[in-house]
C-alpha cells in the first residue's frame, strides 16, 4: 500500500493527494472545488468539533443556528468586509427551475427572479449583526456568546482537499460586549483556546501573534492567529480570533442601554476554524507509509488483529481485551474479516493512522503473550496479555506526547533568524520553514517582500521580545522581529 504514496521528498503536494485519498479520508465531487468528506475523514472532524464544543461550553458559550443565505444588502453595510469576500462569493438569483421548452432537461425560469440577490454565506457577520439588533436592548443582555457549527462558502479557483475548497466546515463564534476591554479579552481567550486545541490534542505546536494591518480579517480592528508549519516548511493558519471593535455595531445600528441608561454601541469579537484542520493533522504527522494520527483524534485508537486469522479461542481474548479498553473509554476494533490476511491488514491500519495494533495469535497466547505495534514509530514489543491495556493505556499517551515532541523538535529546526534580504531569500528557497527577521512596519515593505519571494508576514508573536534592528528590505528601524514563510 505504501508503494502508492508518492514520497514527501518526491512531491509533497501529490503525496498528500494521495495519503487523503488511499486514507480514506475524502474524494472530490461531482460539484468542481468541493469534497466528499468520507467516514474516516469525517470521523476526524467530529472529533475536533466534540472537545472544541466542549472547550467552547466550558468558557461560557452557546450554540445557535443562522441562515444560509445572507441578503446582497447586508454585505454592503461594512464596506472593508464586503472588499474582503466581495470575488468569493457565490450569489443565488433566481427562486425556480422549469422544464425546458425544447423538453431537454430543466432551466430557470426567467420569472422567478429574487428581487433581491441573496449570497451563500461566506462568514455570517452581517446575517448576525442584523439578529442582534434584536436581541441586545440593554447591558442585561451583555455579553452575549454566541458559536454556531455551519458550512461557509467561498468560491476558491485552486482547491485542495481540506486546505482550501469551495465549501467548507467550521465553527463561527460571534459575540458582543458592553466594553472594548471585554471584547478584547474574549477575542484573546479564544486565541489561548485554539492553541490549547492544536498542541493538546492535535499535537501540532503553533506560534501565537497578531497579523498585520494588511493580513486581518476584512472588517476587524485586530486579528489574532495561531499559525503552524508543515513538513514541507510552509506554513499554516490554523485559527483566528478577530476584535471587530464597533465596526458592526455601527454598520447595523446595534447599541445598549448602560447601566447610567445612556445609549452605546456594543463591541464585537468573531472568531473560527475549520476543517482545514484536517489538513493541517495530516501534514504535521503523517509519513511515506499513510496517515499518521494523534491518539486523542483518532477514531479507533487500537484495533486488534488475530493472527493468523479469527479463531474461536483468539476471538475470545480479543473480545475481553476489547471490553477492557472500552472501559477505560479507548475506542478500540476487533478485526473479524476472515478473508485478508494479516500482512494486508497490518498495512492497511498502517496506511488508516490507527495509533496502535495488537496482533493476537496462538503461539503467542501458549506463551501468555500479544504483540503490540506503535504507528508512530512501527517499534513492536511483546507484552504479557494480562498487563497490555494498562501497557496500552500509558503507550497511548506516550504517543501523543512524541508527536508533538517530534513536531516541535521539527518546527525548532526550520525556524531562521535572518539580518538581510539575501540571506532571508537563500533561507527561504533552501531551508524554508519560519524566518524571523526585522520589517519597518510598512504595508508598502511588506507588500514589496511578498511580491519579491512570496512570503508574507505570518505574525507579529505574542513573545517577540524588544530587539531594535534595521528592516531586512529597507534598512530602516525595526523595533523586533516578526514571523515570515511561505503559507497555504
């Protein structure tokens, strides 16, 4: 199976064509620029979304549902946002189809026109700003933390499965706040929660900072970002969290009464991933052999294989073995597939990401023993059949924590400090990965080394320290060091 995956060196962009396609994970539609998430890939997101939910519900947020379709009129309200999204999005004009007159097929009907055009939401800030006027009368109703599980469309020319389609899933959190501070402190809080996500439990290290003037989200007065860097030594926007000031309170006339009963505007913070995630997990782990998984995502985490295939008496162990993983709330399959053989089996769990395998056969069993192999790592050890789910217990979490330590060990030595513009171009072309280097703080500057290499200002870290330099384009002062790779 391996021997289908074109190797990372070879070509990255194919071998991770291949392994979301011989994984399992998700195949392109008949629709250009959208994927069918299958079981395995979807298996994935539903739980990224389970523990995120659950990190979202423990800050005190909600969920809610919002439509679909956003009037064209409430795009033009906030006008940064609508030149943000305005070449992205998808607009519905008409409310019918009818047989076609030549009776071939069906076409619009040309009556049934919407008098106004509705666009597909591509975020849903202005659907909600236009709910909230309605629901925020006072500072009672403050602060209000809204998050909603929907799917966004944005009309992508160059697709990749996950990474970027036309149609994707997320999260949208969306609240409202009597103060600036509030809102600026929520917008951080969630900054701190999807990086605890990345590095808990996708084991996926990122850097924390806030994006440029020109690299914000179109309508927010600060965007705040988690970003991570692949193996190929690009770098990935894992997640936002965006301080949108009072620029939708304005737009739609959204105010409270305070607590004096003077009229203000609300503040406002947006914020989401999705599941470009996925992408994000395959690319930090996975190898030449398949998907590589962390255990605290992976849909099955064991399973077990007999070997050299089921037999009542090793049916038997695998079931109580089983039971006893379950108990310890580890997801576990029993391989009960009569016709593959074991070798077959081996490399397609290998090929899935399954973190862990425990082969069962009977010369072992006579010796009181099972085999036990980690994904991570493919070592293998013999492990007394009484001892191996608390053995397997402790393996789990000690994968989970490799991962990261290997991911992190990675990104440390694909990270460059640079002093000048042709080291930083040498760095980039030979080594790529993250560059730390000194910038004027111009949009002109940071356009001009975009255009020159393709690199962009990924963020300014929250732990950039105070190191006076010259800008590595311009020479002029530089206050610190910002973060710059080529990116998805």
């Amino acid at each position: 199976m391996a021997k289908e995956i074109t190797s990372r060196s070879e070509n990255y962009s194919q071998w991770y064509q291949d392994i979301v396609k011989k994984a399992g994970l998700a195949d392109n539609s008949a629709v250009r620029g959208c994927m069918v998430i299958k079981p395995t890939g979807f298996a994935i997101w539903e739980k990224m979304k389970a523990q995120l939910d659950q990190m979202f519900k423990e800050t005190g947020h909600v969920n809610a549902y919002f439509p679909l379709f956003i009037p064209k009129s409430f795009l033009s309200k906030e006008a940064d946002h609508v030149e943000g999204f305005a070449k992205e999005c998808a607009v519905v004009t008409h409310h019918r189809l009818m047989n076609n007159p030549d009776g071939k097929g069906v076409v619009v009907d040309p009556s049934a026109r919407l008098e106004e055009e509705l666009i597909v939401r591509p975020t849903s800030e202005t659907i909600i700003w236009n709910t909230y006027k309605d629901w925020i009368q006072s500072y009672r109703d403050l602060p209000l933390l809204i998050n909603q599980w929907a799917n966004v469309v944005r009309w992508e020319m160059r697709t990749r499965p996950f990474l970027r389609t036309a149609e994707f899933l997320w999260q949208e959190g969306h609240t409202a706040h009597a103060t600036k501070e509030e809102a600026l402190e929520e917008a951080r809080l969630i900054h701190e929660v999807y990086a605890r996500f990345a590095e808990d439990y996708m084991a996926m290290p990122v850097i924390k900072g806030a994006k440029t003037e020109s690299e914000r989200f179109a309508g927010a007065d600060e965007t705040y970002t988690i970003e991570a860097l692949m193996q190929d030594g690009k770098a990935l926007q894992a997640g936002t969290s965006h301080f949108l000031g009072q620029n939708f309170a304005r737009a739609f006339d959204v105010k409270y009464l305070n607590n004096e009963n003077r009229e203000e505007y609300v503040w406002a913070t947006s914020w989401g991933v999705s599941t470009r995630l996925v992408g994000g997990l395959i690319m930090t782990h996975s190898d030449d052999d398949g998907l590589v998984l962390p255990p605290k995502l992976a849909p099955t985490q064991v399973v077990i294989v007999p070997i050299p295939k089921p037999d009542p008496e090793i049916m038997e162990h695998a079931d109580k073995i089983a039971a006893s993983l379950k108990e310890k709330g580890i997801s576990v399959k029993v391989d009960r597939d009569a016709q593959k053989r074991p070798g077959f089996k081996f490399a397609q769990y290998e090929m899935e990401g399954v973190p862990v395998r425990l082969g069962i056969g009977k010369r072992d069993l006579e010796k009181g023993l099972v085999e036990i192999a980690r994904r991570d790592t493919k070592d293998k050890t013999s492990v007394n059949i009484n001892g191996c789910v608390d053995f397997i217990e402790k393996l789990l979490t000690e994968i989970q924590e490799n991962l990261l330590a290997k991911a992190k060990k990675y990104r440390t030595e694909h990270t460059t400090s640079v002093d000048n513009f042709e080291d930083f171009k040498t760095v980039l072309e030979e080594k790529g990965g993250f560059i730390e280097a000194h910038w004027d703080g111009t949009a002109d500057t940071e356009d001009k080394i975009k255009e020159l290499t393709k690199a962009t200002i990924r963020c300014i870290p929250n732990e950039a320290k105070e190191e006076p330099g010259k800008c590595i384009l311009t020479g002029k002062p530089s206050a610190r060091r910002v973060l710059f790779a080529k990116a998805y």
